[in-house]
C-alpha cells in the first residue's frame, strides 16, 4: 500500500520554440500534455499498473510560460477508488538561472488501471502516513472541492 509522498513526482520540460504559440509562451496543449504524461506516471507509481486518462477536472492557464523558461509538472495521488485514483496536477512557469516559480495552471486527473486485457484493474489502499501525506491529501482536496 502506497503512500502519497510515494506517489509524488516532478517532472521539468525546458520551453523550446517548438514548443509555443504565436507569442512566445508555451502552447497550452502541450502543458496539457506534459500534466497528462507525469500524471499517469504518478498513477502508475500508485496503482502498479498501466494506467488511462479517464477525466480532467477544470483546467485553467492563470498564467503564461515563456519560452526559455522551465514547466514544472507535479504530480500526486490523493484519493482512489475500486479501479480509479485522482492525482493532483499543478504546473509551474520556473525561471532556469534563479529558481524562482510561478503557478500557472491547476488540474486533478482521474485515471484508471487497466489490466492486460485493457479491463479495469483493482488498485491498493492508499496509506497516509507522514505529516507530509497529511498536508498533500488536505491541499488537494481542498482545491478539488473549490473548483
């Protein structure tokens, strides 16, 4: 049985021009894209299965990414359910030389493990165990019951 802080997983993706939209800021499917990827890593982390994308709760691009700079995907699994658990995915805009961060967009994905016939998969109990798990589960919940 997993943990959140388990679960827990940044990924980094350096804004390249082939990467953004007509002004310069990363091109919002691809951040959609990047929360999807980390996301299904986290679930998988979780569930010890392959895991789908099954629903994206409301997601808004608060702010922009430039190129140059560096998206910062976190992702951990709060909540599951017989087949299913919810990750919170949040995406930060990084500057590369100082470190400084910036929210930017905010999500939490259902998704789903599947067995090897594609069928829904059983997942474990999620173990909450350090003040840290504490803090993540409440957070998230917190976000996902606002909006």
């Amino acid at each position: 049985m997993p943990t959140i802080e388990a679960t827990y997983i940044e990924n980094r993706h350096r804004i390249q021009p082939n990467h953004t939209n007509n002004y310069e800021t990363a091109h919002g499917g691809n951040v959609m894209k990047w929360m999807d990827q980390t996301g299904a890593l986290s679930a998988m982390r979780f569930a010890g299965e392959p895991c789908v994308t099954a629903s994206i709760n409301r997601m808004n691009f608060e702010r922009p990414i430039p190129q140059g700079d560096t998206a910062v995907i976190e992702a951990y699994v709060f909540e599951h359910g017989k087949t299913s658990v919810k990750v919170r995915l949040r995406a930060y805009r990084e500057q590369p030389r100082t470190g400084e961060r910036e929210l930017t967009t905010e999500s939490v994905f259902v998704f789903v493990a599947i067995d090897e016939d594609g069928k829904p998969a059983p997942v474990p109990e999620l173990r909450i165990e350090s003040d840290r798990d504490k803090e993540l589960q409440a957070a998230a919940r917190e976000w996902a019951n606002n909006n």
